[in-house]
C-alpha cells in the first residue's frame, strides 16, 4: 500500500476528514465569480458546480458519521441528529434573512429585490426557497440549497437507517433514488443526486472490497483529479452533463479523503481552512455584498466586474467572522448542550 494512501482499518478509526474545509473555501471563491458575470472569463471557472462540492460532502460526511454512530451504538439517535442539523443551519439562515430585510428595506436603489423579497419571504421562512424561484431570480435565489439540504437531514435518515436495516439494502435504494433522479433530469433532481453521489461514496467505503476499488482508482497523482476538474469544465462550455458533475465532485472527495497527496496539502493551508469554516455564512451574505458593489460600481464592465469581487470579499469574509462568532458557533455549542440532555 502507498504510504500516502489511508488504510481501510485507519479509515474506520477515524471521522475528521483533513481537506474538506479548504474545498469549501475554494467553493464558496469560485460560487462568488459565477454571480458576477460582467466578468467574462470567470465564465471558464465554472463556479457553480461548487455547490456540487459542498452538496457531496455534507452527503458524505453525514452518512459516514451515521454510520458510525450506528456501529457503536446499535442505531441512529434521530433526534439528536435533527436537533444538530437544526442548530447548524438554521440560526445562521434566519440572521441572513433578517439582514437581508433590513439592507433592501433601508436602501432605495433595491426598493424592487425588497419587493420580490417580501413576496416570497413565506418560501424564505418555511424553509423551502428552492420553491421560491420557479417565475423570477431574486437577490436570495442562492438560498435554494438550505432547502434542498434540510429535506435531506429530514428524511434521508428517517428513510435510509430507521426504515431499511441491512446495508446492501440501503445502498441499494440509495442508487436506484439516484438513477431515478437522473432520468427525471431536472436540476434540482440532478442537485438531489450530487448529495446522493456523497451517501454512496460513504457506503461504499464501509466495505472492505469496494473501499479497496475506490482506493486503487484513487491511487494517483493530485493532476489527475485536476484533470478531471478541468475536463469536466471545458465540457460544460458546449453541453451540460449534471451527473458528470456529480460523479467528478465525488471522485474529488474520495481522492482528498484517502490519499495525503499534494492536492489535501493544498486544502489544508490555513486561509483556505479559515474561509472554509466560514463559508457557510459567506454563501449566504455574498450576493447582498455583489448587489452592493453594483450600486457602489456599476455592474456592466469588466472593472465594474473585478471591483464589485474584490469588494465582495473584502465585505463578505469579515461579516461570514462575525455571523460565525455570534450566531453560528453559539447554536452548534446551545445542540451540543441539547443533545447532551437528550442522552
């Protein structure tokens, strides 16, 4: 075995996953350049398939530590799982909407994005923005993966580990939900399948022949992966493949999470780390920061474009800090206080 390659016995021991948050800064860097189009060459990035990114992760991650959880202790503590999901992202969603509220509402060149803001606000509240787009973008359309991820934490343990008991089952009825999905086609189907694609990753990977398969075909040098990366987006110039990206997002998660290449020490270096436990409030704020940039730059040329981005991040990361410090880190600690009750 590569002495760079993660064992199958080490891989079971251990559930912190190194490289995961730099993935995520990354993602949330290439999100906020695919809502800049005045910008044409950030076009070639691609950025949206990041939330293809953070879409196979948490479908990993939450798989894996449920599995987990269940081998130790014979099964799923629901509660205590949707209690933590709640915390998680809730607080920081309703602190984003309420920010929200306030900017468009006390600035007159947004009167009209606080319009269609308060018309679908019911959507926003109910936690079901991916509804809330169907006829018209808004300044919040990008809140439509919270919706898509807390029907996720809702009912894929509820379906997966409380209803079917044998693992090849589960595997099972997670491809043939992915497969139907496909067939479906459409976009929020294909998103359904980017997090799928990170469940069965985590299945996979609990058995001893398949995580062997999935190691050898990750046995390779990070251009590989990058390669793939960069296929993947010349592809989507001419036509557009969903599941291509869901299928590349997860090799790049099994590749960062089996092998210390030169790819994870890359996503472990530290301003990618700190980005990358912050994106989440950063996705959430950075469009209200790219509207403010227009108005204070204008939205038409590429300098209205590269000053708008420098003025996105500049705004964005220090209000994703002060999000995380007062709202976000706070409810994970006020779960972990629950849970523990729950015990």
């Amino acid at each position: 075995m590569d002495r760079n390659e993660l064992s199958f016995t080490d891989y079971q021991a251990a559930t912190f996953r190194p490289g995961f948050d730099g993935l995520r800064g990354i993602g949330f860097l290439l999100v906020v350049t695919a809502h800049i189009p005045a910008v044409p060459w950030f076009s070639y990035l691609q950025g949206w398939t990041a939330v293809w990114v953070f879409f196979a992760i948490s479908g990993y991650l939450v798989t894996m530590l449920l599995i987990r959880e269940e081998r130790k202790t014979g099964a799923i503590a629901y509660g205590r799982f949707l209690t933590r999901r709640f915390f998680r992202i809730v607080p920081a969603y309703a602190a984003a909407i309420l920010i929200y509220w306030i900017v468009l509402y006390s600035l007159p060149p947004l009167a009209d994005e606080y319009q269609l803001f308060m018309a679908r606000l019911p959507y926003y509240l109910t936690l079901m923005p991916e509804y809330a787009h169907t006829d018209v973008f808004t300044i919040f359309v990008h809140s439509w993966i919270i919706g898509m991820e807390a029907k996720f934490y809702l009912f894929f343990p509820a379906i997966v580990f409380l209803m079917i008991k044998h693992d090849t089952w589960r595997f099972g009825v997670t491809a043939a939900t992915t497969a139907l999905l496909i067939a479906q086609g459409s976009f929020t189907a294909n998103a359904y399948c980017a997090i799928l694609s990170g469940v069965m990753l985590a299945q996979l990977l609990e058995w001893p022949r398949s995580f062997a398969t999935i190691a050898m075909l990750t046995r390779v040098p990070a251009a590989v992966p990058m390669a793939f990366v960069v296929a993947l987006f010349v592809m989507l110039r001419y036509v557009e493949v969903l599941p291509a990206v869901a299928a590349v997002t997860a090799y790049l998660v099994a590749h960062v999470t089996l092998r210390d290449s030169l790819m994870r020490r890359l996503l472990t270096y530290g301003p990618l780390v700190y980005l990358g436990q912050r994106s989440y409030g950063a996705y959430l704020l950075h469009v209200l920061a790219i509207h403010l940039g227009y108005i204070a730059f204008g939205s038409t040329t590429v300098v209205s474009g590269l000053l708008t981005t420098c003025f996105t991040l500049a705004v964005t990361i220090p209000a994703a800090e002060l999000l995380y410090r007062t709202v976000e880190r706070p409810a994970v600690e006020m779960a972990r206080r629950l849970t523990e009750r729950l015990m």
